[in-house]
C-alpha cells in the first residue's frame, strides 16, 4: 500500500500538469518543479533512509515515513500556490523516501524463506510499475471529477490504513552491523541532484557549474569515506552499471512520455483529463499484464531477453510520436502508446535482477536501494531534459499553438533511451557477464 502511494505520486501530476498551470496561474517550468521537486528529494534521501532503518529500526522508520507522507499529501490538496505546493512536495517526498527501501528491508526481514522472498519481491517489483503507469488514468478520473487537489487527499486514506496494518502486523527490525551515516556524503548528493535538476529546467549555467563541481566532490569523497553513501566501486560490476543506467534511461523516458502526452492531449487536442488518462491507459493495462511475465522470462532466461524487447518497445514508441501532429489518428496514437507500454513493461522487471546479479549476496540490499534511487533519479531527469526541450523549442509561443512542433526533438530523445537501452542489455547482461565476480575487496566490505 505504501509503495502504492508513492508510486502514484511519481506520475499521478502529469495528467493535472495543464489544470494545475490555469488553477495556480504556472509556466511549463513551475508545473516541472512539482513533479521534480518530489523525486529530487525522494532520489537524495532513499540511500540514506535505508541505513537509517537499519539503525534505529525499520518498523519505526516506516511508520515515520507514512506519517509524514499523509501530512504533506493532506497538506498539497490545501496548497493555495504554486510555492506552497512545491514546498508540501517536499515534504511528501522526505516521507516517501522512508518507504520504499525500508520495505524491501522488512520484506527481506520477514520472508525467510528464499521461494516465499523472491515472490514478495515479484509484487513488490509489479506495484512499483504498475502503480506509476496507473498514475495518469487514476489522475484524470479524479481531476474530471472532482479537481487536482484529490490526486494528493486520495493518498491519505490509504496511508492511514497502511499505518493501521503496520502498527498490528510488521515487525521491529534491525540491522546487526549498521551502516554508519555518511553525512558530507548525503550533503554533496543533494547538492548534486537539486543543481543539475535546477540548471536544466531553469537553463541556469551557474547551476550547472556548482553540479559539476559537485559530481568532483562525490568522486574525491567518496572513496575514502570508511562506509560511503556511494559506494563506487559497485561501478566496477557491468551488470550493476547496466541496470542503473537502464533504470536511468527507461524511467525518463517514462515521466518524459506521461509529462509530454498529459499536455499534448489537453492542450492541443482538447481532451479532458479524464479522457487523456484513458487514453494513456494502454500503458497501464499493457504494465498490468506483461509486467509479470517478463519477472518470469526473467527467472526461465536471464535479463537480457526482457530488456532488449523493452528496449525495443521504447524506442519504437518514441519514433511514432517523433512525428506527431495536431491530428494525427487515434489508431496510431494507440498503437503508439502499446508499444511504448510493452517496452516498459518488459524493462522493469530485470532491473533490480539485473543489479543485484553482479554483486556478491552481502550487497544486495545496497543494489536494491541503488536501482529504486536510479528509478527516481530518472524519472526527476525525464521531466528536467524533456521539459526543457519543449520549452527551448516553444521560444515564447503559446502551448496550443507551438507545442507540437517542439516535442518532436524530445520524441527522439525518448527513442534514444530505448536504442541505449537495447544497447546497454546486450553489453552488461548474458552468460558470460553475469559469471563475471567483483574483487574480493569489495565482496568484504
């Protein structure tokens, strides 16, 4: 329930973006900043959340997160503005950012049994993907009916009720060697994240410098902290590389597409938003039935059969729409969608797989923790990049009138991702790869 919330919350604005720019009186880029502002966070926070649970308690960590993730989602259906509203994200975010590490922890800690684990850690996987897809068709169900702000006040019952659950049935849990905090670490992580997320959408070069330099920092610090945030050597392991940047690319290209088609839809074409989420509904439907399949093709033959058709999937998507215009079909907008849907069904899945299989079992909390960061850190990038190529392109003219024309360069862009994608599975994954074992150094740390 709780990674359910969560998930939502990654995509479920998209479909509000247009209402959200007349009811606050936004640009592209504020509308950007409400979505990025929760995954920036979330993306900082999640390594450090999950040490966190392990020292002073996974049970008490959670219940901390859902509580303030109900606070500040009760708390953005009030927003009267738009800053207000980018400020209770934040706050939703550092609650969510509690979530999803910590319970992969507690279901590691509950399911002891290795069958029993591995198919808890199949839903958990499905409900990360399927929640994000559901985003857009749960979101213009309630913005049509009964406005944006309920896109945050749903949350709140089923935080209260996941709280009720956990209060009667998880279990306290710690770790019996925690990880020790790595403050400067987490500092120079932020500082990272929000300057290369404020230097792409606001096109502020000095941000990009102070995200440079801090990209320096983390590569100088890092190594020689004794138990670093960012542990790099965990680079050194291709299927591990691969699964991050895959998550990187494919996640992108998710929120880009959600973003990019929420307001190609309303906009341009007129549709109400519950009519948009419909539309975008193969996505959804498309995750709900593949998404399971491919974590078995996964089982049956390894990664790299799942992500090249994912790969595919994308980038085939992302080239139909590269020509979109004010009319194009339905049939082939449709059709689009399918396909953009199947390669991300089929891509989700191996990625945690995927990182984990390259690292000795000690790590793999920590490549867990690192592919949920690499989702979030995606899908904050996928609206950054993309939004800012629409906006470049707009150059001052109005969203109806010069949208189309701007986004087909970030068409391309989408259609890149799945190429890299392809590419990416075919080098990191397979046989041979995954025989390859990290040094022994790393394996003991």
């Amino acid at each position: 329930m709780s990674l359910l919330i969560v998930g939502l919350d990654n995509t479920i604005v998209n479909v509000a973006a247009p209402k959200l720019r007349d009811d606050l009186d936004a640009s592209l880029e504020g509308v950007q900043w409400t979505i990025d502002a929760y995954t920036l966070v979330i993306a900082s926070l999640l390594l450090m959340a999950g040490s966190t649970a392990d020292r002073i308690g996974r049970r008490r960590t959670f219940l901390t997160g859902l509580t303030i993730f109900v606070t500040g989602s009760l708390l953005c259906g009030l927003a009267p503005s738009l800053g207000w509203l980018i400020a209770f994200r934040v706050l939703q975010a550092i609650g969510g950012s509690m979530l999803n590490p910590v319970a992969m922890s507690i279901i590691t800690n509950v399911f002891t049994d290795r069958r029993e684990r591995a198919q808890a850690v199949g839903v958990w996987a499905g409900v990360v993907g399927i929640s994000m897809a559901l985003g857009p068709v749960v979101g213009g169900l309630l913005v049509q009916s009964v406005g944006w702000r309920y896109i945050f006040w749903i949350n709140v019952p089923i935080g209260l009720a996941a709280i009720v659950l956990t209060v009667l049935f998880v279990p306290e849990s710690k770790a019996p060697r925690p990880r020790r905090p790595d403050l400067p670490g987490q500092l120079i992580v932020l500082v990272l994240l929000a300057s290369a997320t404020y230097a792409i959408i606001e096109r502020n070069w000095i941000a990009g410098v102070i995200a440079v330099a801090a990209l320096a920092a983390l590569l100088v610090v890092e190594p020689r902290r004794r138990e670093p945030l960012v542990d790099l050597r965990l680079f050194r392991s291709p299927p591990f590389a691969g699964a991050t940047l895959t998550a990187v690319a494919v996640f992108g290209s998710l929120a880009g597409f959600l973003l990019l088609n929420a307001i190609y839809l309303q906009e341009v074409r007129g549709y109400t938003p519950l009519h948009a989420g419909l539309l975008m509904l193969p996505v959804a439907a498309v995750t709900v039935v593949l998404g399971p399949l491919s974590g078995r093709l996964v089982g049956s033959r390894g990664p790299r059969p799942s992500m090249l058709i994912g790969g595919v999937g994308v980038a085939a998507g992302g080239v139909m729409l590269a020509g979109l215009g004010p009319h194009t079909s339905l049939a082939w907008l449709l059709t689009a969608y399918s396909l953009f849907g199947v390669g991300f069904a089929m891509v989700n899945p191996p990625i945690t797989v995927t990182a984990v299989s390259g690292l000795p079992t000690e790590q793999a909390g920590v490549a867990a923790a690192f592919a949920s960061t690499s989702r979030q850190f995606g899908t904050m990038l996928g609206v950054a990049v993309l939004g800012a190529v629409v906006s470049a392109g707009l150059d001052g003219s109005a969203m109806t009138e010069g949208f189309v024309a701007a986004s087909h360069a970030a068409w391309w862009i989408v259609a890149g991702c799945g190429a890299a994608v392809v590419a990416i599975g075919t080098l990191t994954t397979g046989p041979r790869v995954r025989q390859r074992q990290l040094e022994p150094e790393l394996a003991d740390a």
